[in-house]
C-alpha cells in the first residue's frame, strides 16, 4: 500500500546519511511507534515514580498483558485486512477504505472489550483498574487496527509527531497519576497518552483518505475467509511470538505476581533487551520494502500489464532479485554487527544495569532469535507480495510450533541451561524455509506469474458432460 513510500523516497533521493538517517528514525516510528513509546515509558517509571516492588511489577505486568492479547488477536485479522485494503486501492476504491476501518473498529472493540472485561474480573483491584485495564486494552487493539492504514498515508512528520506527542503524554500523565492516585493513577495516565496517539492515527486516516461520516462496511469482516491462508499466516507469527513467553510465565521457573498475572524475569528481561536492539532492523526493513523493494516489483508487474518484451520482463525480474538480496545484505551486516557486538559485551551491559549474570545465556540467544526473525518477517512479507501466500504459511508454522516445543521443553525443566534456545531455533528455521521458498519462487517468477493468470480473453474451462454410468460422452437418443 504505497503511500508513506512516496514521502520516504525523497531522503534516499538526497544521497546523504542525514537523509538516510531521517527517513529511518520516520520508517521506524511508523512500523513499531507503540512499541517504542512503551518501552520508554515504561523504563521511565522506574526512575520518576514511586512504584516500587509489587506495585511497580502489576503495572508492568499488566501492560505486557494488554500487548499480548491485543496481538494475538490482531494476528487473526492483520494480513486478510491488509490484503483487502490493498486491493481497493490497487482497483482504485478509495471509499472502501474508511468504511471498512469504521467497521473493524467496530469489531474490535466488542470483541475486545467484552474480553478486557471478563480478565479484568480475575484482578484484585479496585474497578478503576479494571476498568482501565479494559479500555487499555481496547487501545492499543484499536492501535494496531490503525497501523494496518498508516502505510496508505503520506504525511510522514504529523504521524512523528503524533507518536512523541502520545509518548510524553504517558509519560507525564503516568508520573503525575501516580502521585495522585498511585497504582491507578499510573495505569490511567499511561493510557491516557495511548489515546492520544490513537486519536491522532485515526484523524490522519479521516484528513487524508476522507469520508469520516461514512457508514461501516462489514464486508470487510469476510477478508479473513476471503484470504484463508493470509489469516493464518497472521495468526501463527503473531501466536509464535508470545507462545514461548506465555509457556515461561506459567512454568516452574515463572513467578505469580498477582491471581491472574504471572511473569518470567529470568526469561523476559533478556526479551527485552534483544528486542531493543532490533529496533534499527525493523526501520530498516519497513524502508526498504516501502522504497528500493516496492519499485522492482512495481516496474516487474508494470512490464507485463503493458506487454513489454520478455527480454524487458526478465530484466525486471532480474532486479527484483537484486534488489532483495541487497536488502537482506544490508540487514545482515548492520544487524548483525549489533546483534555480534552485544553478544560479546553481555556480562557488561547486564550488569550496568544492576541484573545478575544468570541473564547472559538467555540474553544471548534471544539476540540471535531477534535477528533471525527479522530476516524472517522480511522473507515472509516478500512471498506475500508475490501472492506465494503458502509458503510463508510454512514459515508461520514452523516458527510458531517449534517455538513452542522447544520453550516448552526448556522452561519446565527438560533443557535447564537452554533458555531461549527454542525462539532462536525456531526464528532461524523459519527463515531458512523462507528464505529457500523465497530463492525458488524468484527464480521463476515470469514462469509462475504468466501460468498463475488467465490469458486475455480466456474462459473459465465447462464442466464435462457424463452419462448415467459415469462415462465421458454418452449420447441419449430421444424418440
């Protein structure tokens, strides 16, 4: 869905590393600004507040929470609505794109709602917890909803600003509730500054794509049947991610911090830090695909609708090659340089921030998984770009169901020394299969796109006619 693109082309046209750099810092608030904006505020409390110890881990526990169930829910709808969406825009039906966002969002927080509500019964606090928990959770799904459309925008500075302002706001809101009203007051200050974001996305989506007033279109609500195989790929990646941390909460190794609420510090402190550093991987990664990637294939597919010569097919088919090797290339030497420095000075980073050195293990391979996964994510991507929807199902599926056997086996005891071995695993065979799927699928890329299309003027081939014995051809004299 090229439209930031359009913006983030003008800083890779000025051929500077300031513009480079702009065009980075934009792509990544962009992909992963709610991520970013809680990681920070999060870190924050921990100075500017006075929750301490339990208190201070219900809040971050409790945050944590609300971003996993929203994801994974998420996942049940991301790519079919990504798909949708992306088809009304190529078949140029720009009034079905806020109908159906009103229309999601409307689903979303039924359905959120009524399941932030049934959790939030299990926590023993006041209902202004509660209640916040719910709406917290109705948030940052409806956030992730919208994220789906902000590659359809173009004014890439207003949603930047829209992401700082939302973070100062939980921020600020977040330290001064807490002082008020304590554990509440921190939890409704920090969703607060949420809203503010989600506000904002929602009212570039209306200023720029228009028909704010619009009624709902629940056709939209079909795309995950309409797209079966788009739908599971969201699911099991999104599933993959938290299924290893999910196993650990409830393992002998996790901790229950309150009826309802249980963690894993051994386990996600060390996730914490290898997905900060992935940050530049995953800016990376949205601006290639939303530049350099998006004009092969743009050229590719624009070859064969205005029936250029194969010669001149093969060339772009070329370069569509090219260019994603060259994306993996550059995400592997800066990544991996990250990932490699990191690896080595573990003890030393850990222990600056006042953990103990149990954590080196399992930070070090989550760092490995985190590379890996991007690598993955951008393979998987590709595939669906080219319509290859069941081989990155593949790579979902590996992902996911090693990852659970692997975590499974090390957090309740079979593999004691092995934390984390089970999302490296499962990270790098998922993209392994990807990316052999993805090499595969290139290299006969004009064969597979011309045999998968009908040719002009084709028809759809009629059903045979056959006798009462079953036979093709039978002849039935009428007198």
């Amino acid at each position: 869905m090229a439209g930031i693109g359009f913006r983030l082309h003008k800083f890779l046209k000025e051929g500077t590393y300031v513009s480079t750099l702009k065009g980075l810092i934009f792509a990544t608030s962009l992909v992963a600004g709610p991520w970013i904006v809680t990681m920070f505020a999060v870190s924050l409390m921990t100075v500017f507040t006075r929750l301490q110890g339990v208190e201070y881990d219900v809040f971050r526990t409790s945050i944590v929470y609300i971003y996993a169930i929203s994801l994974v829910f998420t996942g049940l709808y991301q790519m079919p609505v990504t798909r949708y969406v992306a088809d009304a825009l190529y078949a140029k039906h720009l009034e079905k794109v806020v109908p159906g966002f009103i229309a999601m969002a409307i689903a979303t927080v039924l359905v959120q709602g009524t399941a932030g509500f049934a959790f939030s019964l299990i926590l023993p606090f006041s209902w202004v917890f509660r209640l916040t928990f719910q709406g917290g959770l109705v948030i940052v799904s409806l956030l992730w909803l919208s994220g789906i459309y902000l590659s359809c925008l173009r004014d890439y500075v207003a949603i930047t600003i829209i992401f700082a302002g939302g973070a100062f706001v939980s921020v600020i809101a977040s330290i001064l509730g807490e002082k008020a009203w304590g554990l509440d007051g921190a939890m409704l200050g920090f969703f607060a500054g949420q809203g503010v974001i989600l506000l904002g996305q929602v009212w570039r989506i209306f200023f720029e794509i228009g028909r704010p007033m619009a009624k709902p279109d629940f056709s939209i609500l079909q795309s995950p049947a309409m797209f079966r195989e788009h739908f599971w790929v969201g699911f099991l990646c999104n599933l993959g991610v938290w299924a290893d941390k999910i196993i650990y909460w409830f393992s002998p190794v996790g901790q229950k911090v309150c009826p309802g609420l249980f963690a894993c510090p051994l386990y996600d402190t060390p996730m914490f830090f290898a997905y900060v550093t992935i940050i530049p991987a995953i800016g990376m990664f949205f601006l290639n695909v939303e530049t350099v990637f998006y004009d092969a294939y743009r050229e590719f597919y624009s070859a064969i609708e205005g029936r250029h010569t194969f010669r001149s097919i093969t060339r772009r088919q070329t370069d569509v090659k090219r260019t994603i090797r060259f994306s993996y290339q550059e995400m592997i030497r800066i990544q991996g340089t990250i990932t490699l420095l990191i690896f080595v000075f573990a003890p030393e980073i850990l222990s600056s921030f006042g953990y103990h050195n149990d954590l080196v293990g399992p930070l070090r391979w989550a760092l490995w998984g985190g590379f890996f996964q991007v690598l993955f994510l951008f393979g998987s991507l590709s595939l669906l770009y080219f319509d290859f929807s069941r081989e990155a199902l593949y790579g979902s599926f590996v992902y996911c169901s090693v990852n659970i056997v692997i975590s499974g086996l090390t957090a309740w005891g079979f593999l004691p020394a092995w934390h984390g071995v089970g999302y490296f695993v499962a990270a790098l065979l998922a993209f392994l299969i990807t990316m052999q799927s993805l090499r595969h699928k290139l290299s006969e890329l004009t064969f597979l796109t011309f045999m998968g299309h009908p040719f002009p003027g084709e028809r759809e081939a009629e059903r045979p006619v056959l006798g009462s014995d079953g036979r093709l051809g039978e002849i039935i004299f009428r007198k």
